[in-house]
C-alpha cells in the first residue's frame, strides 16, 4: 500500500481555537507547521523553528489551542494506531534527505520488507513496485484553489501520477481519493484518469483568460524588507513603462500570494504577451529590454531587488 499527502510534518496550523489566532513565521507570513517529532514548530520556506511551549494564546489569553490540517506524520500515527502490526516507513523531507536513504527505504518496500509507504508527491512518480496493490491519495484537492493558473494542472498530474503507481503488473490495483471536493472538473476527471477531456478543459479556460499556451508571459517581482519600500517602487515602474502594444496586458502591481518570504515583501507585475497578435513574441522581448535592460537582479539603494521570470511555471 502507499499512501500520499502531500504534506509534510503533523498539521499545518496550529491555531487557537477561542479568538483564530495562528502561530505565524517570523520571517514569513506563512503558518508554522508543526512536527511532533522534536515538538516543534517548523516555517518551511525559510527554516524558522521553535519549540511548540505555548500552553496559552498571546492574544487573547485563552487556553483552548489545537492543531489544524493533516501532515504525514499524523498519517503515519493514524495507520500505527488502526494497524499495529503493519510494517511502515514514511518516505518525505524530515525522513529521507539523500538519494542514499530514498534508496534504502524504496529498496525495502519492495523486497516485501515494508507493507505500506507513507510520503509526500516524492512517491507518487516513477516508481513501479508489482506488489503494490492499493494507492491512497489524502486530501487530493490541496493546492486546488491558489491563486495560480497551473494549480488545477498540479493537482491533475499529482493523481493521475499517483494512481499508476498501483496495479502496475499481474495483480489488479484500487486507487482511493479523498476530497472534500468531488465535484470539481479536476477532481473529476483526474479519478477518471480522462487526461484528453482535462486536457481540452484546461486548454479552453486558458484560451478565455489568455494564459499560456496563448500568450507568452512574464512575471516581474518586487523584494524587499520594506513593505512600503516595495510598492513604491512596483508603483514608480508601472507608472512609468512605456511602448505597450496591442495584445500586451500588464496585471499588478499587486502582492503575491506569499507576500512574505525570508523577511521580504514580495510584489509583482505579470505580463501576458497575445499569441494572436503577430510578432508579439518578439514584440514582448523588446518591451522587456526597453523598460528593464541592465536593471533585473540589481539591487537598489532602497534595498528592492527585481526579477524577472520569464514563461514562470508559477505566480505565487
């Protein structure tokens, strides 16, 4: 059996329940994860940690804290719990960080010495184990809803992926999906394994919002340790860029989704370039030299640095 959340750690929010208050980085504006291995609370964007000692919320006083959320580590105990005599290994960041322990753990499953696998997407891929009956997918539908136009694509690819890791050879495989979203496209089609019809339905919410493939894009950054450093300075370029063309959209400036990453503020621009329009391709590469040249990845004496990714496989 394998069994994937794409999660890692025990639960992603530890909140107090009385007035919502969540333990957040402080470096990030992200939610500590904690991990009841070492009890202790974990950023994973920027390695923040800290020992899970609160017995009392520092806003409102109150005594009523608890944990949100399903990481791998809380699915490794439900499984001990409901199975103690199953032979596990979890297999995800905190458990194997080489190429040497990845090895070792897979090498055992599937010798028959291990009866269940518990990890994150880094076993849904690739693998191909005969014995391997059943796959169950845990909350499939994370990552569902950011604000990003490949999430639905990521999701996709992370079922249809998992699901061929069962069943792979003489015996007949089952794959379980749980989500609390079973009626949206993705979910559906993904358990349908229907790449065609997915495919067509991706395409055609693309095509509508001129995202790739119908447009080339460009996404600018902001970064700095000043939030009002930062949108003055995304503000000053906006305002200033100059020779748009027909079928350039400039979206922004406008904070990213992780506003706050590493001590930075984060504020983008994203460019999208029609492929309808003739020589927009060429015509973007232009206007990117025009208004940027030397001045991506340099930083000013305002501290802001600018980058550019260019097609990004994220906006987030």
């Amino acid at each position: 059996i394998i069994l994937i959340q794409n999660r890692r750690g025990y639960a992603p929010v530890f909140r107090c329940n009385d007035c919502g208050e969540m333990e957040m980085c402080i470096r990030c504006h992200i939610t500590l994860t904690y991990h009841k291995v070492g009890n202790s609370l974990h950023c994973h964007y920027c390695g923040f940690r800290k020992k899970a000692i609160e017995l009392q919320c520092k806003k409102c006083s109150g005594y009523n804290l608890g944990f949100l959320g399903i990481g791998t580590q809380k699915v490794e105990d439900s499984i001990k719990e409901s199975f103690p005599n199953a032979k596990l290994a979890r297999c995800d960041f905190d458990t194997v960080r080489s190429f040497e322990s990845v090895t070792k753990v897979l090498e055992k499953f599937r010798l028959g010495k291990l009866d269940m696998l518990i990890g994150t997407q880094m076993i849904a891929k690739g693998l191909d184990f005969e014995n391997v009956t059943l796959v169950g997918i845990i909350n499939a539908d994370t990552g569902l809803h950011l604000p990003d136009f490949r999430a639905g694509e990521r999701v996709f690819q992370l079922i249809y992926q998992a699901s061929g890791r069962s069943g792979r050879h003489k015996k007949p495989g089952e794959v379980v999906i749980q989500t609390y979203d079973a009626e949206n496209a993705v979910i559906k089609q993904a358990t349908k394994l229907n790449l065609k019809k997915y495919y067509n339905m991706a395409l055609s919410e693309r095509r509508e919002l001129n995202y790739p493939p119908f447009s080339w894009m460009a996404n600018l950054v902001f970064s700095g340790k000043k939030k009002i450093t930062v949108m003055r300075k995304a503000d000053k370029v906006r305002s200033g860029l100059s020779g748009k063309y027909k079928g350039l959209d400039i979206i922004g400036p406008a904070p990213c989704y992780r506003e706050r990453l590493r001590g930075k503020y984060r504020i983008q621009i994203v460019f999208k370039s029609a492929k309808s329009q003739d020589q927009n391709g060429l015509k973007l590469h232009h206007f990117l030299q025009q208004n940027f040249g030397l001045e991506i990845n340099q930083q000013t004496h305002s501290g802001v640095i600018a980058s550019l990714d260019i097609n990004p496989v994220s906006i987030q």
